[in-house]
C-alpha cells in the first residue's frame, strides 16, 4: 500500500506517518520500497517472532512485579 494512501484514513500528516513507518521499519515489522515517486509499504513476517519475544520477556517481568506486589501486599494483611 502507498503510504499516501496508508495516510488517509489517519489524522496526522504524510510526514507522521513516515516517521512511525522508520521505527516500524527498523524493528522489521514493515518493508518500504520507492518507485517513481511512490513509496509503498507492507508487512514484514519476519519481524513478529522477534516481536513475539519481546512481548513474551516484558510480560514475564511484569508478572513477576506483580507477583511480588500481592506477596507485599499480603503481608500488611
């Protein structure tokens, strides 16, 4: 998809959208090509385990945070 078109249905400027496309870009999440003028976007698939991964790590911090709270908490009991 052109990322002008990408851009239509969003309230922020052609120049916002190429901005998260970058950071998408840089995590593997998104392919960018230029033709011409236009730059078109899609999906990159290979990018998502990683992005998986990271999900999975953050989230098993954050149990264990949480964990640790209750366990806290339980003692002012």
């Amino acid at each position: 998809m052109s990322v002008s078109r990408l851009a239509e249905p969003l309230d922020i400027t052609l120049t916002a959208v190429g901005q998260h496309l970058k950071v998408l870009k840089k995590g593997s999440l998104v392919k960018t090509q230029k033709s011409g003028r236009v730059r078109s976007c899609s999906l990159d698939p290979s990018g998502f385990s990683l992005l998986q991964l990271w999900v999975a790590e953050q989230s098993s911090a954050l149990e264990k945070k949480l964990d640790r709270l209750g366990e806290i908490l339980d003692e002012e009991d």
